[in-house]
C-alpha cells in the first residue's frame, strides 16, 4: 500500500509537490483544477513539476474537477465541460500521468430521469475515456453518495464503460447507517478498486475530516478494505493545518502496517529526526 495526498488547488502547485516529498508521501495526486492547476499553467510548468516530482522519486495520478458535469441537461454545456476533461487529458499525460479520476454528475438532482441521468454520464464517459486511452491513460470512476447515484446505478455506469474505480471511504460513509455503505461497497465493486480516497466525516456531510476525526470506525474499515486492495491512497483530508494530513498519515500506515513497522522505517529514513524527538 502507498499513501499520497493531494495538492489543494488554492496553494502554488510545486510547492504542494515539495510538500508531498519533504514529507515522505510514496505518490502525489495532482487534482487538475482552479485556480493553481489549470490545464494551460500545468503545460507551460511541464518540465518543472517533472523535475520536482522526480526529484523526489514521486509517482503520480491525476484527478479531475470534482465539479464538471458528466450528465449536463444542457448539450452546449456539457460539449464545453468534455472539451476542458480533454485538456485536462491533455495536460496530465506528459506527466506520465497513468490514472485518472473523475466524479459521478454532482447536478445528478436536475435530471429527474434517472435513466437519461445514467445513458448520459455512459455516453460522456466514453467519449472521454476513448481519447484518454488513446493516450495510454485510464479514467477511474469515483463513488459518491446516494443522491448522486445509488450502488445499482453506479454498477450500470461501470458495465457501460467497462471503467474500473476509485473507492472513495469517506463518501461511502455517507450511504447507509454507521458506516454501512463502506462494505457494501467493497463486497460489490472490489475486483474493479484501482485507487482509493480516504478521508473522514459524521455520515451526512461531506467534511473530509482527518482519519479520526470524524464516525468512520477505521479499525473496521482498513482491515476489511486490506482483505481485498493493496494499492494508491490518497488522503483526502481538507483541513488547512497540515500538521493533521501528517497525523492522518501516521495513523493510516499504523492501523496497516502495524506500528512497529512504522517506527522502524521512521527509524531508517530519518534517524536524525528520531534522535531529536
Ligand atoms: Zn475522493
């Protein structure tokens, strides 16, 4: 398992990415996005966020505005939003960028035809995919809740676009009561997990809250996400005092790795720092 975070689209993006490696993270998630990384910015930086990205031996995934309609009511405006996904595209695969995440229709409400709802994030979907495969890239699939799409819709969306997934736990929290949403999730869409969002919240609201700090019973959830996944997470967490990304990555490598193992990588990687603790 690889624990990353993502850039907060408000701060300078390489200064996000030197964040990242001066704190040991194993990927970085760039979420191509306003203000701070515009498809257009992230193309005339190419070679700098390279450098640092390599400098620090970092891997990297893409991820998508959450806020861009895949299902619009209004074709116009949709043509528009698959337009910026391209450059987003675009951008992210001269960064040797491999995966990319997109969000499920965050207006899904308007449309009351959940059919048409469905049909149409199928056929965005495509469009999308088809050109980000021809560039050696796949696009991830990222649940929400149960308002954007329920599971059964959201498997419909997955067999129509033979996409696989990104598991997102916070928003799984908020599906069914205590956390149930979690596992029914990953008993259903396991085998399709590529990536995964891990963040938390009190099962209503979106908070992306540290590991901790809010329901999400995380000696539950680790092991059973751990009995099917061993891949990228992100930490999602939003707070703007980083010292509780830093906390919420400790607690994620303890509860799986064990934290002997931990202290004994802290040990080797930075045995200056323990001494001074
Ligand atoms: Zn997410």
């Amino acid at each position: 398992m690889l624990v990353g975070m993502m850039n907060d689209p408000n701060r300078e993006l390489l200064s996000e990415i030197e964040f990242a490696g001066e704190h040991s993270f194993e990927f970085f998630e760039l979420t191509i996005e306003y203000p701070g990384a515009m498809p257009d910015s992230i193309l005339q930086n190419r070679k700098k966020i390279s450098d640092i990205l390599s400098s620090y031996n970092l891997p990297v995934l893409g991820h998508m505005a959450w806020y861009f309609s895949i299902a619009h009511p209004y074709p116009s405006i949709q043509k528009a939003i698959i337009g910026e996904i391209n450059s987003a595209i675009d951008a992210a695969v001269p960064l040797k960028i491999k995966q990319l995440t997109l969000h499920p229709e965050f207006l899904s409400s308007i449309t009351k035809d959940r059919s048409l709802l469905i049909s149409r994030s199928i056929a965005t979907l495509n469009e999308v995919s088809d050109s980000a495969k021809s560039q050696k890239c796949e696009l991830l699939f990222e649940n929400f809740n149960d308002t954007a799409l329920s599971e059964d819709e959201f498997a419909r969306i997955l067999d129509g676009t033979k996409l696989n997934c990104t598991f997102d736990i916070g928003h799984a929290n908020m599906n069914g009561r205590n956390g149930s949403g979690i596992y029914s999730f990953l008993s259903r869409f396991s085998k399709k997990i590529r990536h995964v969002h891990a963040h938390d919240n009190f099962g209503k609201e979106d908070s992306h809250l540290p590991i901790g700090a809010g329901q999400i019973d995380w000696a539950k959830a680790i092991p059973a996400l751990k009995s099917y996944y061993n891949g990228t997470i992100t930490l999602e967490v939003h707070s703007k005092d980083r010292s509780l990304l830093l906390h919420s990555k400790e607690k994620l490598q303890a509860m799986w790795h064990g934290k002997k193992q931990v202290d004994a990588d802290k040990d080797y990687l930075q045995p200056e720092m323990k001494k001074q603790q």
